[in-house]
C-alpha cells in the first residue's frame, strides 16, 4: 500500500514538473517576448531596412527565435560593414552594433564610379564625386565586399587612406598607373610627386603640412624625398 502511495505522489510529480515546463516554454515563446524595439548604433551607409531584413524581422518575432550568429553573418555580408555585434535586451530589445567602412576614394568602372574604403574593398556605387579618383588602370572586374585584385589601385587606396578628410575634399585625383612615380592632383591645380611607395606615411604628413601655405594655381611639388620638398611654379 505504502509502495502504491509512493507510485502515486512520484507520478504526480512529474506530470506537475512536466507542466510545470511546458507552462515556462509557453511562457518564453508568448507574445511577451516578442521583438519590439531594434537599436541600431553606428549605422549611416546601410538603411534601417536593410538590417531588418536581415535579422528576418519582417513580422512578429520572439526574441528567442533570433539566431544571433546567422543574424550577425548576414549583416557582415553587406559591402558597407566591417563588424558587426548583435545582443539581445529582455524582453524584446534588439541592439545592433556596427562598424561601417569608410569610403575614402572612387574608381572608374564600366562607365561608373564605384568607391572603396582604405583597403580597396568596393562598398558600392559612387552617387557623388567629392572623393578623390583612383587612376590605376581599368580593374578587369569588380565584386562588392570584396577587395580589388589591382595593385595599383589598392595602392591608391592606402595613399587615400593616409589622408586627413580635409586633404581628401582637396585632392581630385590619385595616379597610380606608374607605382614608381604615385602622383596626385588636387582641385586648385596642384600636381604632387609621391615617388615610389615607400615612406608613404611621411610623404603624405609633409603635404599636409605644406597644403594650406602653397600658392594656388599650377604648380608642382616634389615630395620624392620628403626632408627637401621641392615646389616649382609652371606656366
């Protein structure tokens, strides 16, 4: 009898443990938790709809559902983004975090401009020309998110990437056709002699340095060695 007795509470037990459970799941994957709120940080080149769709919140979601590391891979797919971390709020807050790449130079494709961040991965078309013009050559193809296979113009992009903003709203173009002779011209006419690529990084501080003192109208400067610049006035 005492046996029977005990049968009787252990099967009581788990059948109040069981929906005990099945109450809490209900409970996790109610409408309480849907997702009602996403804060995205640090986004200026891709949309709001663009990361919605791809967390897949078109709808009613719960939170829980979320696969947070698909989520994040198909962020990161995008040209524009270069991180991403993606973190869930209880009960339905969503934040997504990014680092964008910045475009710092254009190059001509296919009767189009497409720009490219500091490492010479194409984010995607050029919709202004306020950034300087890679001139390297025409790239055999152009893939979004992924880096250009010339040398020349991944060159181009560093030398782009050295400069201050300012610098880059001054300089029209970078000529990378010869790696041995990088030039660039800027918008007031000025023709700037790099040289070969190497002491990029001081060749480029010594412009910054002398840009806002140079005379406008044509001239040259040679920075090939960047201790003894030389500016020579043209006709």
């Amino acid at each position: 009898m005492r046996g029977e007795n005990g049968d009787s509470r252990g099967f009581a037990l788990s059948v109040i443990g069981f929906l005990f459970i099945v109450a809490f799941v209900a409970f996790l994957y109610s409408p309480y938790f849907n997702i009602t709120q996403v804060e995205i940080l640090g986004a200026e080149a891709v949309t709001e709809e663009e990361i919605l769709l791809a967390l897949g919140l078109v709808g009613p979601k719960n939170i829980f559902r979320l696969d947070v590391p698909r989520a994040e891979e198909r962020v990161q797919e995008m040209p524009q983004v270069r991180s991403v971390e993606i973190a869930r709020r209880l009960p339905g807050r969503v934040i997504v975090a990014l680092e964008e790449r910045e475009p710092i130079a254009i190059i001509p494709y296919a009767e189009s401009f497409y720009t490219v961040d500091g490492a010479g991965v194409v984010l995607g078309p050029a919709h202004l020309l306020d950034l300087p013009v890679l001139n390297g050559g025409a790239p055999v193809g152009l893939a979004l998110g992924e880096e250009v296979t010339s040398r020349s113009l991944q060159t181009g992009a560093r030398v782009a990437a050295l400069c201050t903003p300012v610098m880059r709203d001054a300089i029209s173009e970078i000529n990378v056709l010869d790696l041995e002779d990088i030039q660039l011209v800027t918008r007031n006419g000025l023709r700037v002699r790099l040289g070969p690529g190497v002491d990029l990084p001081l060749k480029v501080d010594v412009l910054e340095s002398l840009l806002h003192r140079l005379p406008s109208g044509p001239a040259s400067l040679d920075l090939r060695l960047p201790h003894t610049p030389v500016l020579e006035k043209r006709p």
